[in-house]
C-alpha cells in the first residue's frame, strides 16, 4: 500500500497559516481578502443548501457530454488518417493549421451558429478534447515499429487482426496518453464554458454571484471548489491510464 507523502501538504498548510495572520491582523482590507472562516462559512452553507451538488451536478454532466463526444471523434478520426495515407494527406495540413487557431476565438462563431446555451458549451468542451486525443493517436498510429509490422505480415495477419493485435497495442500508450491530457483540460474547458457563455447552473456561479456582490468569501469559495474538483480529476486521470496500461509493466522487467 503506497505511503501518504505529508510533504503535498506543507505548502497548502502554510498558504493557510499566513492567509489568517494576515486577515486576523487586517494587513489587508477583509473586504479583498475576507477570514478563512468566513470562506468556509460560505461552503457550509451551500452544502446544506444543496446548491454545492447542483452546481457540481451541472458541470460534470456538461463536461462529460464534452468529453465522451470530443474523445470519440477525436480517436477515431486519429485512427482513420493514421491507418489511411490517402485521408492523412488530405486533411492534416488543414488540421495542422487549424490547431494554431486558439479554442476561445470559436467562441464567437459558436455563439451565431448553436446559441449562447448549453449545446455550445458541450460542443467547446468537445473542441477541447478533440486536439489531444485526435493528435496523439495519430501520432501513436504512426509511430507503431516496422518490426511489429513485419511480424504481422510473417504470420500473414488479415487488416482487421494487424489492427487490433498489432497496430492498437503499440498505440495505447499514446492514446491514453492524449484521453489523460483530454480528462484534464476537459474540466478546464468547462470553466471556461461556463465563464463566457449564458449564465447557467454550474461551479463557476459563485464566482460570478460572488464577483457581482463583491463577496469575496463567495468568489474565494468557488475558486476552491474548482481546484478541489480540478485535482480530482487529475488522480482520475492517472490512475486511468496507468490502469488502462498495467500489462506494459511485465513487459519491462
């Protein structure tokens, strides 16, 4: 069973020790920088309410709408021109272009084409996605050794049996690789979403209820929330890929 490493809490523990000096001894104004209490006040409060679950309940269906959408187009059509040369010279040069154009610049022509609600925000976290998955299983299609594909074509393997014996193996890691990065800016996408389209339910309320009323105990609050949700979603991440690739360990001892 892997140890708790007590060092991860040094910095949040002293971060939380000099923000209530600070506060106690008002070396700033409280209305800039309210007490630790009052924060944690705010997360009481929206607990019992419910609002906390409401808000996280929202968030989390948008981004894995996002997410599963963003992460099935993107690896399949990271298949599709990884394994067609035809398809793979066609469309990369576009792709390759249009991955310089950042994803909040769509904004704009998202907003004209699907409304200011909830079906542009799903389609801007599938936006999200799409880039890491689509490239890296591209990339991990590409990079599978000539000497797997020769092995293949010795034991005269069908298309179907070199796919998914041979070419999907060697591409996992790359893959899950990209779906790890995608799980993680995923949720970073969705702040965002939520930031710059129609006011909805969803975590980034407080902050804008908080920043409207000037509450800074209340934008504080949903800041921690989105970090405490955001570093959830990194173990999850972790711990999908190295369980999706828990055979590659025999291979390396």
């Amino acid at each position: 069973m892997k140890k708790l490493d007590l060092r991860a809490w040094v910095i949040p523990i002293l971060l939380l020790l000099v923000w209530s000096i600070v506060t106690q001894q008002q070396w700033i104004d409280r209305a800039l920088l309210p007490l630790p209490q009052q924060v944690w006040q705010v997360f009481v409060e929206s607990w019992q309410s419910k609002e906390l679950f409401e808000n996280i309940g929202y968030s989390l269906a948008r981004n894995t709408a996002g997410f599963i959408a963003g992460g099935m187009i993107g690896a399949l059509f990271g298949l599709f021109l990884g394994l067609n040369t035809w398809a793979d010279r066609f469309f990369s040069p576009t792709l390759n272009a249009i991955k310089h154009v950042a994803v909040f610049a769509w904004i704009p022509l998202m907003i004209m084409w699907f409304g200011n609600a909830e079906t542009s925000k799903i389609i801007f976290i599938a936006l999200v996605v799409f880039y890491p998955v689509f490239f890296n299983t591209y990339d991990g299609v590409k990079n599978v050794s000539e000497k797997n594909k020769e092995v293949a074509k010795i034991f005269q393997l069908s298309a179907w049996s070199t796919f998914f014996k041979v070419t999907l193996p060697s591409a996992a890691p790359s893959i899950f690789a990209g779906l790890n990065i995608a799980l993680v800016f995923s949720w970073v996408a969705t702040i965002g979403a939520e930031y710059f389209f129609i006011v909805a339910p969803g975590v980034v309320n407080p902050i804008l209820d908080g920043q409207n009323l000037f509450q800074m105990e209340v934008v504080l609050y949903g800041m921690a929330i989105i970090a405490l949700v955001g570093l959830v979603f990194a173990k999850i991440a972790q711990y999908f890929e190295n369980y999706n690739l828990r055979w590659r360990q025999g291979t390396h001892k």
